[in-house]
C-alpha cells in the first residue's frame, strides 16, 4: 500500500515538473526533450518518443526521444495507420501491450531485445479535433506497477503536449505575419521616404533631388540646410532609404527639445549605477542606429557641452556610455539638419568650429516654397491625399484653389501648406475644395499676414542662408538670406493684392498688441479662438492680454 501512495505521488510530481517546463519554454525542441527527460527520470521508462505530424505530408517524425540511437529514431517514421503508433494517431485512442513479443502486428522498427520482456504503451496528442501527434513507451514489465495508472498518467502528459504544441503553433503564427507585415512596412516606408516620395518639379527641387542621389549610396555625412517646414527630415529619411542602409535603423533626435542635462546620455547611454535612476543598462540613440541612420534634427541648438562629445563620436565612430569607460564602435551614417544660421553662431561662439567643419562635408539646402511656387499644386494634391487617407474620405480640389495659393508667401512653409489644406478640407460642405474654403479669400486673416506685417521672420541671428543652387548666377553657387519683407517693404502689387474689399480685420498691424486686440476682436472675444487664430496657445494670448493690459470685452 505504501509503495502504490509513493507511486502516485511520483505521477503528480512528474505532471507537476513537466507542467511547470512546458509553461516556461518557447523553445520547441528543447521542451520537447526536457519532457522525455523527465519521464526518463521519474517513471523509469526504457525507451520514449514524441512523435509530431509533419504539416505537409502528414507522417509522424520523431521530435523527441528518450533511449534511442540517431540510427534507429530514422526508423522511426509512421504513415497514419501504420503500425501502432499509425494506429494510435489515425484513431486517436491508447494502445497498450502487456509483452509486445505476444502481438504480430507490432512493427518493431527500433529492433528491440528479443531476451527482454517489454511492456508499450502510446497515446493520441490532440487539442480539441486537431490530432497533432503519439506519445508512446517502453517499459520493462517489471516496472510497471499499474497499467491503467500508466496509460492515465501519459493521457494527462499528452495533453500538456498537446496544449504547448498548440500554443506553439500560435506564436509560430503570428510571428511570420509579425515578420511579414514588417516586410511590407519596411517596403512600404522605403518607397514612401524614397527619392520617388519627393513632390516636386521645380528646378530648385530638381537640384535637391540630384544631390539626394549623389551622396545616398554613400556613408558620407550630409549637413540639411533650410527653414522650418521645408521637409528637412523627409529629405534625410529619402537619404536613407534609397541608400544602401535602408534595411537597417533610421533614428531622429531633436537636439532642441532635449534638455542639455539629459542630452549625453540619450545621445550615448548610460552604464547601471551611472547616477541616481539609472537602475539598469540602457542604449544611446547612436547604438539604437548602428548599422544605419541617426538624423540630429536642429544641430544648432545642441548644448556647447555636448557638440565637443559628439565631435568625438563623429572622429572616432564609438561612443563611450555614461558611467562607463569602455570605447563601443558603431557603424551610423550620420546626418544633421539646421534652421539657424550656422556661419552665424560659429563667430558667436555657440557652435563649435571643429563640429561645423566635421558635418558640414556634404549640404543639401531646401528652398523656402515661397521660392518654389511651381511646386504649390503637386503639394496641395499630396497633402489632401493625406488627408483622405487618414479621415476615409474622397476630397478633390479645386483648380481655381492653385492660383489663390501659389500667391501666398507661406513662412510656415509645406507644414503650413499641409495645415491651410487640412482647415480647409474640414469646413468644406461638398466634396470639393473650392476657394471660399480658405481663410484669405474670405478677408479674414491668416498666418502669413500676421507673420508678414510684424516681419517676424526678418533676416536675423537664425535666418538660414540658402544656397541659390546655379541659378541666375550663370552656374556659379552663391549664398543669399532669405527672409520676409516687411509692411514698409512691400511691392505695391502686393499691397494692392493683399487689401481685400470685405476685410473685417485691418491687415496694416504695426505691433503685437494691435494684432492680438485684432484676433480677440474677430473671434468675438473668445480667447481660444483668438488663440487658434494666431498660432498661439491659450497661456500664451493671456500672458499678452495681462501684458498689454487689454481689457477683454465681454459679449
């Protein structure tokens, strides 16, 4: 009686084990085998198989084994229906042999003793209706203490079988669409930021275009030049992709919204133990792109402190992490990006000389749209495809709406372009853009005028100096400062042109305080429309309100 207590108790142990080894492996032979292992150890088995269905021809192919030679687990291949084990799988019920010398039908493909007496035993592995494979052993007959007790205990052992090879097949599953899908991203995403993904004809763009395809194949470090919202990093991750570094990491980093405290270790990461907070290892933006590209959007605002480490990483190509001491190489192709003038904060002292030099090799500049103005059209269609694309609806535009465009100075650039048809496509009532659906063309003020009249991007410590890329220069490359004219500055075409007949706001703002008591004014003194209205936050019209001491009128 004790021995048969110490007997089950050996069974729940052993279901126990192998349970605990099935839930904590997702390693399919490795499971597999530590299985057998176990039922090796515990239940004294001689030989064992599991043997799984193959997906396409359907015989059933050893996975795992316990006791047998490579020579004979080759043997050991079944048809559904061969032998027992084809038996036990084709059925799907337990098969067990008290001496299986006694039973001709037994297909002996392991060529066992004859001078030993053996007990087999196998078992249907199935989930649900799916029949996924045959658990069978050998057992000398000796060891066997109960028969029902052994054909239960290896039922419940192919069940636990049955549910991780299910799971397996689970993950399996998802994984290759994971792998698939992000394929098709990685393709989708090449061709979008590929030079193919550039809108524009103009000959300036053109010019763009044909440095993009000069330095893309190239490990060279190329310097982006222009104004906010000309697509600085749409041109860097066209770089990218089109080069031979597509497959591999793209990772940008805004130097500006980066407090200098922080910068060096998200730059190079940081070591355990490095400062307070710092509880593990963690990589830098520069190991996260090894292999491909880092693009350090807004280079001019980075921190002197930090310019002089990245001058290093830049000579060097390794980076040494925060609290560590130990040089890592990386591989990373290397592209800055800049609204400031550069040339400007070189004499000033807030950007170091060395650094200019170091990533100044190759500059694509990007000319304001202003200067573009023949690309306007193509630019609208993309933006309102965008558009579409992400709100499921099918919009046209107007080709009464291009002329009214191409006449706008556009400070803000294609972000701003992007925004003016974003506004309108959500005002619009049919299914076409048409012109009364922009701001301008109903008198009522926008971006551009407001920036315009206040000269807010006049020529300064951060104008950018753009390249005239050969023209009107009869080939020969020359700088200018572009910037925006002021009021008193203005051709008389544009005067006339920008005074509009129904115009409920005066357009002649001489300074901030007329423009803001002019926005308050249209927006019926609402101050988060008026806010809306000028590009500002609602915290940032009130500090003008309390500043100039406006008094709100209350409607």
């Amino acid at each position: 009686m004790e021995k048969r207590l110490s007997y089950y108790k050996l069974l729940l142990n052993t279901i126990y084990d192998i349970s605990l080894e099935l839930n904590s492996k997702v390693n399919e032979s490795a499971a597999l085998q530590n299985v057998m292992n176990i039922m090796s150890n515990n239940l004294n088995i001689q030989n064992g198989t599991i043997l799984i269905a193959d997906p396409e021809t359907g015989a059933l192919l050893p996975k795992a084994s316990h006791g047998l030679s490579r020579a004979a687990l080759a043997e050991m291949v079944y048809k559904s229906g061969e032998g027992m084990v084809g038996k036990v799988f084709k059925y799907g019920f337990p098969i067990m042999l008290h001496d299986i010398s006694l039973e001709p039908d037994f297909k002996d493909k392991i060529k066992r003793r004859d001078d030993e007496k053996t007990s087999f035993i196998a078992v249907p592995i199935s989930h649900g209706n799916e029949k996924i494979g045959v658990l069978a052993v050998d057992k000398h007959y000796r060891e066997v203490v109960s028969y029902e007790a052994e054909v239960d205990i290896l039922k419940m052992i192919s069940a636990l079988v049955a549910s991780f090879m299910h799971k397996m097949t689970l993950i399996n599953s998802e994984k290759k669409e994971l792998i698939e899908e992000k394929e098709r991203l990685r393709s989708e995403v090449a061709v979008k930021f590929s030079v193919k993904g550039l809108v524009g004809g103009s000959k300036l763009m053109q010019e763009v275009l044909k440095k993009i395809s000069q330095v893309c194949r190239t490990k060279t470090t190329v310097l982006i030049r222009g104004e906010s919202g000309t697509g600085k990093e749409m041109v860097a991750k066209a770089v990218h992709y089109s080069g031979d570094r597509a497959q591999k990491p793209f990772v940008a980093v805004n130097c500006a919204a980066i407090p200098k405290e922080l910068i060096e270790s998200e730059l190079f990461g940081y070591k355990k133990g490095a400062f307070t907070g710092a509880i593990a290892d963690k990589k830098g933006k520069f190991e996260l792109a090894n292999g491909g590209t880092i693009f350090l959007d807004e280079i001019g605002d980075m921190p002197l402190e930090a310019q002089s480490k990245l001058l290093r990483v830049l000579q060097e190509m390794s980076i040494e992490r925060v609290g560590g001491s130990e040089p890592t190489p990386i591989d990373v192709r290397v592209i800055a990006a800049t609204n400031r003038n550069l040339e400007n904060a070189v004499r000033s002292g807030d950007f170091r000389l060395d650094l200019y030099y170091r990533l100044n090799v190759v500059s694509i500049f990007l000319p304001p749209l202003r200067k573009r103005r023949e690309d306007i059209p193509e630019l609208a269609k993309t933006a309102l495809d965008k558009f579409n694309t992400n709100y499921g609806t099918k919009l046209k535009i107007s080709p009464d709406v291009f002329p009214l465009l191409m006449k706008c100075s556009w400070p803000g650039n294609i972000r701003e372009l992007e925004n003016c048809i974003e506004r309108a496509a959500l005002s619009v009532t049919s299914d076409e853009i048409t012109p009364a659906e922009f701001t301008c063309s109903r008198g009522e003020v926008c971006l551009a005028q407001l920036m315009e009249n206040n000269g807010h991007a006049g020529c300064g410590e951060h104008a950018v100096c753009i390249e005239s890329l050969n023209m009107d220069t009869g080939g020969e490359q020359k700088f200018f400062c572009e910037h925006y004219p002021k009021a008193a500055e203005k051709p008389a075409e544009e005067s006339v042109r920008q005074a509009k007949p129904h115009s409920e706001i005066p357009l002649a703002v001489d300074d901030e305080k007329q423009m803001v008591i002019d926005a308050l004014e249209k927006t019926g003194w609402v101050q988060a429309k008026a806010a809306r209205l000028l590009g500002m936050t609602v915290r940032q019209i009130n500090y003008r309100i309390m500043k100039f001491g406006i008094e709100v009128k209350k409607i």
